[in-house]
C-alpha cells in the first residue's frame, strides 16, 4: 500500500470515529436529568440476563456522556412490579434495586406515570419489607416471620410466630439490664409471652423467686442452646435490635416501667 493509501485510509477512520463520537453526543443529548424513559423492547438486565427490563420506566438522574451510560430512579409503578428474588439478591450483594445503568441506546423517552412523591412513598415501603435481607440466614429467618405484613403489624406477627415457637417455661439470662431491678447476668424463669410495644419489642412474663415481673425477650438469652427456643429467641431478639426498639430517653412517663418492674 502507497503512502497516499495510508493516509488516505487512516482520514478515513478518523472520519469515522468522529462520525462514531458526533452520533453518541447527539444519542446523550436526547435526555436531559429528570426526564421520563422506558426501556425498549428486548432489552435484559445488565447483572441478571434471564432477567428481562423491557417497559420497565422511570426518570434519569445521571447522563455520562463518554460511557453512552444514563442513570435511571425506577418510578413507583415499576418498583412496585420488581420481583421480589431480584430485590433480595440486590439486598443480599449491596447493589441498588430502585436504580439502574443502562446504554442510551437501550431507552426511550415515554410520559410519566408517577410524580416524586410517590417514588419516595414506594421505595420507603421496600426498604422497610427488605431491611433485613443481608445474605445471612438470620436475615432469611427475619424475612420470613413479617413477609406479608405491614409495618404497623409487625408486632403481632412476632407474638404469632413467638407464641407457635416457643415453649414454656424455660431458664434465661439477663443480657441486659435495663431499667428492670434485674441485674445483668441474673437468672428467670420465662413463664409466657406478656405483650409488646414499639419501645420494647416483645415481652415477657418473668419470675425471680417468687417475684413476678415483666421483662423484653430480646434482652433475655436462653440458657439451654440446644432448647428449641434458643433460635427463635436469638431471632427475635435481633430484629428487636435491628428495629431499634430502645428504651425511653424520658423517664417522665408514669406508666413506664411497669411497678413489676420496680
């Protein structure tokens, strides 16, 4: 090949590869931060290929230009249709499933469905059904005691899971002290399930003695490890935890503590 060949051909690829880069600004250009799209027809998830996101729709929060990559906030109507073994892996490997990055050629714009607020309202409601999927079998065991139900109902479904599991009476230890007269490292006997609260979690019906008192489970550890309550107990006790029931900051109440607890 002559020189003038070679010049010839290498005008040519950078024609091209102008051609190539004028065409991925103008596709870039086409959306803006905030616009509505959906993703086109045939079109998998990039993390999970039997996974098809084809209709799936929300609004672009991030456009980069020199990937050809935009970022996408699923709207509240795909979020509520995500299924639900994708939202668990996510949880489970630290990934995002209210967000995703996709080629610009793989979207199109469409109206909106939803406005913000509702996003906000759908992916509140996710976060708090999922918060405890983490990979670990606690986290499964968790999962499986409030699937299904509301937040608001989430103490009822342990006391119904607790007073299935359980078995009365049996010997704990006090883990913790509290605001109770029992002292850490003590030893009750566990009558019964008491109540619950969403200061304190799930309660229970303690004796010291003869002294009959009230005490959270999930300050409470079964002495027996091999009890068939030990797991139930643990798990229970750790989404007490993770649920954040903490003891009154006040102690302005008159009714709390309990004079059983005194």
């Amino acid at each position: 090949m002559g020189k003038k060949q070679k010049r010839s051909k290498r005008r040519q690829q950078r024609r091209r590869k102008e051609q190539k880069r004028r065409q991925d600004r103008r596709a870039v250009a086409t959306f803006d931060i905030g616009d509505s799209v959906r993703v086109k027809a045939g079109v998998r998830c990039p993390d999970y290929d039997s996974l098809s996101i084809a209709g799936w729709q929300g609004r672009t929060f991030e456009i980069q230009e020199d990937e050809r990559t935009v970022g996408i906030c699923w709207d509240s109507v795909t979020l509520d249709e995500l299924p639900e073994y994708f939202i668990k892996d996510c949880e489970a490997e630290g990934l995002s499933w209210a967000e995703m990055y996709l080629d610009v050629d793989d979207i199109e714009p469409a109206p909106p469905r939803d406005d913000e607020q509702e996003v906000d309202r759908v992916q509140g409601k996710l976060h708090r059904k999922y918060r405890w999927i983490d990979g670990d079998e606690e986290g499964e065991r968790i999962f499986a005691v409030i699937a299904g139900v509301g937040e608001d109902d989430e103490l009822d479904a342990w006391l119904e899971h607790l007073s299935r599991s359980l078995v009365f009476p049996f010997d704990a230890k006090v883990e913790y002290q509290g605001r109770s007269t029992l002292m850490q490292g003590e030893r009750v006997r566990v009558l019964g399930l008491s109540e619950a609260d969403e200061i304190h979690g799930v309660l229970v019906d303690v004796v010291r003695g003869e002294e009959s008192l009230i005490f959270p489970l999930c300050d409470l550890t079964v002495m027996d490890t091999k009890s068939p309550n030990y797991l139930p107990s643990l798990i229970a006790g750790s989404w007490c935890d993770l649920a954040a029931w903490w003891w009154p900051i006040s102690s302005s109440s008159s009714s709390w503590p309990p004079a059983s607890w005194c």
